[in-house]
C-alpha cells in the first residue's frame, strides 16, 4: 500500500503529471530537452521531476550518448492511464 501511495503522489504533482502524459504520447522515448520544451519548464526543474518519477519506478532512463532518454514503464502507464 505504501509503494502504490508513493506511485500515486507522484503524479499528483501537475508538472510530473504533465511529463508522464508527454511520453506516452510520444509512444517512446524523449530527452530532458524535449520534455522541458513540451512542458514549458527548465530543464533542471523537469530532470529533478523525472528524477521522483523514476525513484517511484513509473518512468525508466537510458544513456544515448551524452542525453538521458526516458520513458513511462509499465506500471508508469497503468496509473497515468487510471489518473486520466
């Protein structure tokens, strides 16, 4: 109960809500670059929230090169698609 409550928490913040939202339109992946043009914010703001996101295990990260590419996990998804 308390790993689905921190799940939950997390995406009661709008600016992570607003990032979970953007990678699964995306259908894949996007950068910190990216996500802080979507979501109009910089992008030190957008990798602390990702940072929460991932922590949580909704939003998995890999290295390509010198960019971070993240994007939801599965249960990332599940809970984004209950919370919409």
């Amino acid at each position: 109960a308390e790993q689905q409550g921190s799940r939950a928490a997390a995406l009661a913040d709008p600016t992570r809500l607003m990032l979970a939202d953007a990678l699964e339109r995306s259908g894949g992946e996007l950068c910190v670059c990216d996500l802080s043009w979507i979501a109009e914010r910089s992008e030190n703001l957008v990798s602390h929230h990702l940072r929460r996101l991932r922590a949580d295990g909704l939003v998995s990260s890999r290295r390509d090169g010198k960019m971070a590419m993240y994007s939801l996990t599965d249960s990332g998804r599940d809970l984004l698609r209950a919370v919409l």
